[in-house]
C-alpha cells in the first residue's frame, strides 16, 4: 500500500528548487540496468487480503504460548503481569526520549529514580545507573569502569569462563585495539582457580553467578583473596565484578554481601519478553566511590525553589556534558522503556512476590533434573547447586535430540553447549522457569526416555510431506 502526501504541483516545487526536469533524474548515477528491476511480486491486494495473509504466515511460527520450552542460556520465558504492558503503553512513556529538561521531564525521571532504586535494593549496592542496553554491553562498560578507576596503569582483566560467552566476545569487541589484556576464560574452570592469574596489574576480576551453565558460584572468599593478590603499595585492588540474575537475587544473597564493587546482568527476566532477541536491558550498580567512572546516567533526587520533591540528572559521565578528558561512555541514551518495564514488575510483585517467583523457578528445575537423571543415559551435574538451569550430559548429539523433541513432541529443548564448551561432549543447558507446568517438564522427561538414537528427521519430513500430500 502507497501513500503519498505530495500533490504533483508540490513535487513540481520542490525539483525546481533542486534544479532537476523530473523524478528520473534524481538516478542518474545509478546505472540504468539497476534502476528498476523487474520484481516477481504478487498482485495487488487489499488491505484485509493483506492482514488475513499475514496471519496465515504468522500461525506458521512457534508460540510459546502453545509450545513447552526448555532454553534459556540468558534470556528466559517469564510470566509479566499485565501492569507492566498497561504502563509502558501510556504515550507519555512510550515515546519518551533521554530526560534532558528536568522542568519538563519529572515523569520519566522519577521513573528511573524509582529503577534505580530497585536495582539498589535488588543487588544490595549504593548506586545504580539508568540502565545499558544488555547484559552484554554492561559487562563490557564494567571493564572500562575498572580500567578509568585504575587511570589504565592496570591494563589486565580476568575473566571467568562461566561468564555468558556472548558478553566475553563483546567485552573483547569493545576493548580491541587498546593496551588491555583479557585472560582467564581459555580453559572451563572454576573462577577461584583463576586467582593465581591475578597480580598487581589487574583492574577487575569478573565472575558470574548463577553462571552460563547455571551454576552458583561460592563467592565467599573470593574478594578477600582478590585483595591479598592484587593489594599494591598504595591498597588499592582489583575490583571484582558479579554478573547475576536478577531473578535469582530474589532468593539468594545480594553480591554486595560477598563484597562485590560493580553488580550487574540482563534484567529481561524482570517484565521483559523475548521479543526475538531484543530490546532488553542491562542493569548496573556500583560502589558510590566509583561513581563518577561509571558509564550512564544517574538520576538523583532535590527539591526546587518552592521546597517541592523534585528529580533531576545528577551525573552524566557524557563528553557533552562535561570536559572530554573526564568523560568515559559515550553511551546516548539508555533503554528507558525496558527499565520502566523492570521497575513495574519490580513493583508489582514486591519483595515476597519476586521470591515466590525465583523459588518456583528453583524448585521447577530441580524437579525437572531429578526426572531426567533417573533416565538411562543422561547424567545431570551436580558438582555445584543450581538456580533454574543445569547441565544434563546426553547419549547423543544435542542438535538431534531437539530435531527430535520439537518434531516429535512440539518441545523447544535445551541450548547445546557444545557451540561455546565443547570439552563438556554431548551437553545440554536446560532451563526451567515458573511458566513450565508439571505436565510440560514430565512430558520433556517422557520424550527423553523414549529418544530412538536411529530417529532420523528426514523420514520424518518425508512421512509429513506424503500426509499434506493425500
């Protein structure tokens, strides 16, 4: 469908400003057998033809709200009560841009003094940003945080291997080309098997917990022995930084607790949906020490002339905003509306609402773990407790057995870790939240037990193109 606004006496206008006869010659230097190739389109449709096409194909996708899934790997399938939809829909949110004028934007900022301040309770840290765009793009702004802290005279960063390899692969991508080093994650290991890589020239020390694989990390001596290694004359130490769950802190200790300097994780679990990979949100918290290196804005709360509560952007670490030598992001805006979405949700279930929200997830995945171990050929691992993910060793390729459930039973599987851990074999993640029924997580067990080795997905294409067929 065309719509054009201009008249022909407009369009007529505005070439002779330009000083061009006609249309055509706005693509000369476009070479003429390019200009209008032939298009093998349909023919014309009305709109209604247009829609009632559209939702034909749309009925072809996956639905997660009629398909069981089990994959996760860091982004998850939540309920979101309809607040969260109710609230970000309102106009005045939905469009709303970054909050330059306090005089005109006190809604969106006490918005994201609100977030803040959830995130602040959440991780158990003295200060919260306005949010990054992932839980990827944190990590990597941690990083550089830690790199200002130290004035770049620490230039190594060690990272655990646990770490989601995806936010590794872009905290390699923002700090290529400068004179830092990233060692740590060439070897699956456990992070207090990394201490011995840390000395007097490391800037920060990164670990996740519940990790990519699920699992919780013992954080208990973990700074205190960061310390005694990287302690220089002047006392000053490597910052160790936590990437978490937010959902999982709902029931777990707070890294703040473990004496964590810099917190942070994807916040999509929180009112977020999957969306096909995106937006989603980075949440991030800091020591008030190391506020001013801090990526992002902060927002902070006053009073005005009138003795009225007020909100207004306390730090914009921005080169626009303050000298370029001092600045240290660059970062534009931040993802305001998932952060309103988050700080909804947050909001919505309260303190004893979200930990009834990460107890199920808890208590549905080791439920699901304790059926699939009790299958002949699977091997769940335990070497450490898990939240709402663990690793299940499998007696075939993980590739042919999600072929198999998701043909065979309508079930999306695990995530295959042989991509990112191929020293782990036949391994797969599998992720279990509030939404999987009883029945959906006893169905995944039944489909794994029943697996046929000799399955093949071409037989079973060929069976379900003779059925369409007759």
């Amino acid at each position: 469908m065309n719509y054009i606004p201009h008249t022909d006496e407009e369009r007529r206008a505005m070439l002779e400003a330009i000083g061009l006869p006609d249309l055509a010659a706005l693509f000369t230097d476009v070479p003429e057998a390019y200009r209008f190739p032939g298009l093998t389109l349909p023919p014309a449709a009305s709109e209604l033809e247009v829609m009632q096409s559209l939702q034909e194909m749309s009925a072809l996708n996956l639905d997660l709200t009629r398909t069981p899934t089990f994959l996760g790997a860091g982004a998850y399938r939540h309920w979101i009560p309809a607040t969260v939809d109710f609230v970000i829909s309102r106009s005045e949110f939905y469009t709303a841009y970054t909050p330059y004028q306090p005089e005109i934007s006190q809604g969106t900022l006490q918005a994201i003094f609100e977030y803040q301040s959830l995130i602040c309770d959440l991780t158990g840290m003295e200060v919260a940003n306005a949010s990054h765009y992932d839980g990827a793009t944190a990590v990597a702004e941690a990083a550089i945080q830690a790199l200002n802290v130290f004035r770049y005279k620490r230039t190594k960063i060690v990272v655990a291997p646990t770490v989601n390899p995806q936010y590794r692969q872009v905290l390699r991508t923002y700090l290529q080309g400068q004179p830092v080093e990233i060692v740590g994650d060439e070897v699956l290991c456990c992070p207090t098997d990394l201490l011995a890589q840390a000395d007097e020239n490391t800037a920060c020390f990164i670990v996740q917990s519940p990790n990519f694989l699920g699992q919780i990390e013992d954080l208990g001596q973990l700074k205190e022995t960061l310390v005694e290694r990287t302690r220089d004359a002047r006392g000053k130490s490597a910052l160790l930084v936590v990437v978490a769950n937010p959902l999982s802190l709902g029931l777990l200790k707070p890294p703040a607790a473990y004496g964590a300097d810099i917190v942070l994780g994807e916040a999509q679990p929180l009112g977020i949906p999957l969306s096909l990979g995106g937006p989603y949100l980075g949440f991030y918290a800091s020591k008030m020490e190391y506020v001013r290196q801090m990526a992002g804005r902060i927002v902070g709360e006053t009073v005005d002339v009138e003795g009225k509560r007020g909100f207004v952007m306390t730090l914009t670490p921005r080169e626009q905003h303050i000298s370029r030598a001092r600045a240290s992001s660059n970062i534009c805006s931040n993802q305001g509306l998932m952060a309103l979405a988050a700080t909804v949700y947050l909001a919505t279930l309260g303190r004893q609402g979200l930990r009834q929200v990460a107890e199920l997830n808890y208590h549905k995945a080791h439920y699901a773990a304790s059926l699939i171990e009790q299958i002949e050929g699977y091997q769940v691992e335990r070497s450490k407790p898990f939240f709402n993910e663990f690793v299940v060793t499998c007696p075939a390729p993980v590739a042919d057995i999600n072929e198999y459930l998701l043909h065979e039973w309508g079930i999306i599987g695990g995530y295959d870790l042989s991509r990112d851990y191929p020293e782990l074999g036949q391994a797969m993640l599998v992720a279990v939240t509030e939404m999987n029924s009883a029945e959906e997580i006893e169905a995944l067990a039944r489909a794994l037990r029943e697996y046929d080795p000799n399955w093949d997905a071409e037989w079973y294409e060929q069976d379900v193109e003779e059925e369409q067929h007759e």
